[in-house]
C-alpha cells in the first residue's frame, strides 16, 4: 500500500525511559538502525544508545548530550519500522521541533541517518558544554503573544540576557536567558496576568548564550555534504520551507536554529495552507514519529482540524491503520 504522509519529528523534552524498546522488538528494520546507531555513538560508562532509551537512567537519558542522539535515532528507527509495515511510504513533507529539524532532514535525504546521528552528537554536546558554561534557564509563559512575551523580556532581562525561545503553539511562548533574568521573567509575568513556570532544562537554548555552540556547529555542518532535499522541511527559524536546492542556505539556518527562537507554531500553520494548497488535505496523514505525543497537543492548540496520528506505540500504530 502506497499513501503519502507528512512527518513531524519530536525535539527534546520528549524524551523518556522505555523509548522506542516497542519498535526495537517488533521490527528487524528498527532494530538494524539501534544496532548500528550503538556502533556510532559512545557515552561515559559503556552504555549502548539503545541502553540508555531503553533502561536509562532517566537522568542521563534526560542530559542534552544523550536525549538528542537518543531521538534522532528513536524516529529514525521508528520511520523504518513503519516502511516495513505499511510498505511504500511517499513523504510530502516534515516538520521537526528543534532537534527534530534533523530528524526531518533526514527523511527528506539531506543527509544519510548516520550523518545526521554525527552531527547531532556533536550538537548534543556542544549544548551541554554551552550550558553549563552560561549558567542560563528557560521559563514556560502561559496566555502569551509574542508581544506580550517581548514586554517580559524587556522588564526583565535588566541587562541581561533573556529572549523568547520557543514559540510552541498561540498562548504557549518559552523564554530563554540568563538564571537571573528567568527569575525576574515570572515576577514579571504574573504582575502582567501571565502564568509562568521555569522548566528543569540544563541551560538556555535558542538564545545568544548558545553562540559558542553555534560557532563550532558551523564547523561540523561544513564537513558534511548536504542533498538536495526531495520533500519540503519547514525551517525552525523562519517558519517557511528550506530552499530545496540550496545547501549552504540549510547549513546556515541550522546554525541560526542555535541562538534564534524556534518558530513551530508558524512551521505548522504554513504547512496547513501548503497542504490545502496542494489539495492534499483527507489524503496525505500527518503522522507524529516516536516518541512521544507532544506534537500532537501542540497540533490541538495550533489547528485543531488536523489530525495528528502518533506513533509511540505498535497499538497506535495498528489503529492508525484500520
């Protein structure tokens, strides 16, 4: 059976023990991308990628350094595992948050799984090491427009670094700075009538705190060769597609993505008006890839007509199916 299909890929944060253990025993073709991706990637004290999805510890799978390589790997696996069920899988397009944009690049041939997996072991690192050297954090504004969410920042960076990081779905904004400022940020949102909760991250992504992992992510995208892609991949950063042909404008926004706010809810309303476009919509599924259902809720609040299908379990996937 043939069908086309638009893929979302999860970013960090969905990430948890057990993950994608369900595709590794129902699939030899899962099962072939854990193995090799164990080959490729090694971590302090022995532990397998698959070991650490599978068994964790959760707070080492939940490390920067391990939860990107450890996702990219699981929706790969989790991709292949569904060709060799449904059969011939024609992919219209795909969408990735944050670190699902390689995941995404992935699928549409801008490079080989096994680049991908390289690259994002070294993005994972360089984060970490960014991280723990700006001292930063993340705070979750609720009720939120970006103008609201700019006004926070405004009152509370006081010199410091504060921006908005992640624009996740309307009235969901995530704010990313210095420790300080993200402190300030919820005394400031709730004198405005906002919510704001700070997260349990490791640092603060998609701000200028991560330039000196941009710098060196620049490095390692120049030694990769990058393909033409064959679908479109909406752009974290401006919330369009890719230029199809153009490698050096795809190195360049993968760079940007580091230090610039992720643009999701954009990515997915202008893939809604390119599939009514392309009159694509009740023919061509939008499918959530392992693992998690994260995309899902963020669909929900973004265009609740479009119906996401996930694939964080074999259950889901037969019903997905019938």
């Amino acid at each position: 059976m043939s069908f086309n299909v638009i893929f979302l890929a999860p970013g960090q944060g969905a990430q948890s023990v057990g993950m994608g253990k369900c595709w590794f025993d129902a699939s030899p073709a899962a099962r072939a991308i854990f193995e090799e991706a164990n080959d490729i990637a090694h971590f302090d004290g022995g532990h397998t990628l698959s070991q650490l999805c599978f068994a964790g510890p959760a707070e080492r799978l939940n490390q920067t350094d391990v939860s990107q390589p450890a996702l990219l790997v699981c929706g790969i696996a989790c991709h292949a595992a569904l060709v060799e069920q449904h059969g011939e899988i024609q992919i219209s397009g795909a969408l990735g948050l944050s670190l699902g944009e390689y995941t995404a690049l992935t699928l549409a041939g801008a490079f080989s799984w096994q680049d991908a997996l390289r690259l994002v072991l070294i993005r994972g690192r360089l984060m970490q090491q960014a991280a723990v050297a700006s001292q930063g954090g993340m705070v979750a504004l609720i009720g939120a427009d970006e103008d609201k969410a700019n006004a926070v920042c405004r009152s509370a960076a006081q010199g410091g670094v504060l921006v908005p990081a992640n624009f996740n779905a309307p009235g969901q904004i995530v704010l990313s700075g210095d420790a300080a400022a993200c402190d300030r940020a919820c005394s400031e949102a709730s004198a405005m009538g906002l919510r704001a909760s700070k997260l349990t991250v490791a640092g603060a992504f998609h701000s200028p705190l991560m330039a000196p992992a941009a710098q060196e992510m620049a490095k390692a995208l120049a030694n990769v060769e990058l393909k033409p892609l064959n679908c479109p991949v909406w752009s974290n950063v401006t919330g369009k597609p890719h230029a199809m042909n153009d490698a050096a404008s795809v190195r360049r926004l993968l760079v940007d993505q580091l230090v610039q706010p992720v643009r999701w809810d954009a990515c997915c309303a202008d893939m809604i008006a390119w599939r009514a476009s392309k009159e694509l919509d009740g023919i061509c599924k939008v499918y959530e890839l392992a693992p998690g259902t994260v995309l899902r809720g963020l669909m929900r609040r973004i265009h609740k007509g479009t119906e996401v299908i996930t694939h964080d379990s074999i259950a889901e996937t037969q019903n997905a199916k019938s």
